[in-house]
C-alpha cells in the first residue's frame, strides 16, 4: 500500500512540474515574440525557472523512497 501512495505522490508532482514548465516555456516564448533584445536574459531566467520546477518532482522521488525503503 505504501507503494501506491508513493507511485501516486511521485505521478502527481511530476504532472504538477510538466504543467508548470509548459507555462514557463510559453511565456517565455512570448516574451521573446514582443521583445526580441532581451532574448538572452529571458532565456536564462527561463532555464533557472525550469530548473527550480523540475526540483519539486526530484524532491518528491527521493521522498517516496525514502518512505517505502524505510
């Protein structure tokens, strides 16, 4: 049973982190559509952003095993 509850923690953050860097990619990508010159900053902010996003669903792994191998 705990492995259920942890398969089910670990599918949910990573739906929650998939949603969250498909609304950062696409704004970024209109940002850069209205303002071309800041390209290069966007982009970085962008990849921090996702970065910090894809954090939560790594987090959530080490969590559920930590939980089930206990």
């Amino acid at each position: 049973m705990n492995a259920i509850a942890a398969a089910i923690a670990v599918a949910i953050a990573a739906l929650s982190a998939s949603i969250g860097n498909g609304m950062v990619i696409s704004k970024t990508i209109e940002s850069i559509a209205r303002q071309p010159e800041l390209e290069g900053k966007l982009r970085m902010t962008m990849f921090l952003g996702v970065g910090l996003i894809e954090a939560v669903p790594i987090m959530a792994v080490v969590i559920a095993f930590i939980l089930v191998f206990r």
